[in-house]
C-alpha cells in the first residue's frame, strides 16, 4: 500500500483512501487512517507541528501518527509513501509523549521570543520596585 501525495487548497469533504491531502497554504495535511477504520486524521503543519516532505517515492510525514482517541489507535510513520506501523503505546506512554510535545513547543516558542522584549519587561519590573 502505497500513500500518494495530493496538494490542495481546502480539504475535500470526503478524504479517499491512501492519499495524503497537503494545503500549504492553510499549513495542514489531511489522510484516512491508514488501518482502514475510515477516520479523518488531521495533521497541522508547522516547525512545532508536524513536517512533510516529498521525495520520489512519495510524501512523509513526521512525527508519527498516533490515534490514540480513537478505537484504533494506530500508530504509525509514513515515509516515503509507505505506511510504517509502530509501537502501540500506552496511556503512560502516550502521556509522556504529550508532556515531551509540550515541552518542545514550550522552548522553540521561548527561543524565537526576542531577548529585547525580556529585556524590556525587566527594566519596567526593576522599575516598579525601585524605591524613588
Ligand atoms: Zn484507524
């Protein structure tokens, strides 16, 4: 089974089997689960989200998909138009996995924040304790 890559603006109402819908222009990308339960899995796109890619053999996606709120649960990786199937995780797992997710987002936000504006608050907080 192979995934093909489709580039769309909106995403089509009803998603077909085996195709990955990317709209870059409203940063998301859109499959069916790749066991075959027929759910919508949706997948924003961004440095704290998730990346695609195309190559030759077809589209990637990472990290992985993870169904956890679904009966499925499926878990799995698509690279290079191929469905990779992982590890089924469970609720600890799938919670740290969370935790980890956060934490990333929590520091690339950090890093991007301007040191100028710290700075800026810093000033005006020493200057609300100052004693005049
Ligand atoms: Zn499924």
């Amino acid at each position: 089974m192979t995934i093909e890559l489709r580039h769309v603006e909106f995403m089509p109402k009803v998603l077909e089997p085996n195709v990955l819908y990317v709209s870059e222009k409203y940063r998301t990308a859109a499959h069916l689960c790749a066991c075959g339960c027929g759910d919508k899995i949706r997948t924003p796109l961004g440095p704290t989200e998730w990346s695609f890619t195309t190559g030759r053999r077809g589209p990637s996606l990472w990290p992985s998909v993870g169904s956890w709120q679904r009966p499925c649960r499926s878990h799995y990786v698509i690279r290079n138009g191929e469905v990779h199937w992982a590890n089924q995780w469970t609720d600890s797992e799938v919670r740290q996995g969370r935790l980890k997710e956060h934490a990333a987002r929590k520091e690339y936000f950090a890093k991007r924040a301007p040191k100028s504006r710290v700075r800026r608050l810093w000033t005006w907080l020493k200057a609300l304790f100052v004693i005049r």
